[in-house]
C-alpha cells in the first residue's frame, strides 16, 4: 500500500508549472478582494482620521454613541461637546463617527 502511494506521488511531484496554475485563481481572487474591498477601507480610514484630527471649536460633530453637539474646546485627545445649552461633556476624540458642515440642513426639515 505504502508503494502505491509512493508511486503516486513520484509520478505528480513532476508538475511544478501545474501546481503553480493551481494557485493562480486564489492570487487572482486575492488581487481583486485588494481593490474591491481592502484599498477603499484603507483610503476611508484615513480621510476620517484626517476629518477627526481637524476638529476645531465651533465643529458640529457626531460621537460613536450617536450624540450630536458643538465642539468648545479641543485637546491633543479629548473634544468638549457642547450637547444642549450648558451641557457640556468630554468625549475622546478618537470616538468622534463624523465632523458635520457648519449651517447645514437638519435631516427633519
């Protein structure tokens, strides 16, 4: 039994090319998934990094928790937001989802 096997595979160790076009769909599949779906997560990542590094006072911003408020004071880490007159609480910056425009049209009207 243990000759047959051995047979077998002297007789497929021969087929290096074969082997290699064996594996070029996973490359191709592999290439794809990278432009599809890797890249444009990589290039949103840094667009929102940048947008969060931006933050200045006076920003509208959304926090990951969904809160809106106006941002009063930035630090290196931390953001004031302003969420209701008087109101004001300390988020990370990190979790900061969105900077919205300034004067732009609330979803409801």
């Amino acid at each position: 039994m243990s000759t047959n096997l051995l047979m077998t595979q002297a007789a497929g160790s021969g087929g290096g090319a074969a082997g290699f076009l064996m594996l070029v769909p996973y490359l191709l599949i592999f290439v794809v998934f990278w432009f599809f779906l890797i890249r444009p997560q990589q290039v949103r990542a840094k667009e929102h990094r940048a947008k969060i590094a931006a933050v200045k006072p006076r920003d509208q911003v959304v926090t990951g928790g969904g809160i809106v408020g106006k941002v009063t004071r930035v630090d290196d880490d931390y953001a004031d937001v302003e969420i209701a007159q008087g109101v004001k609480i300390k988020v990370v910056k990190a979790t900061l989802a969105d900077v919205m425009q300034p004067g732009g049209k609330p979803a409801n009207d």
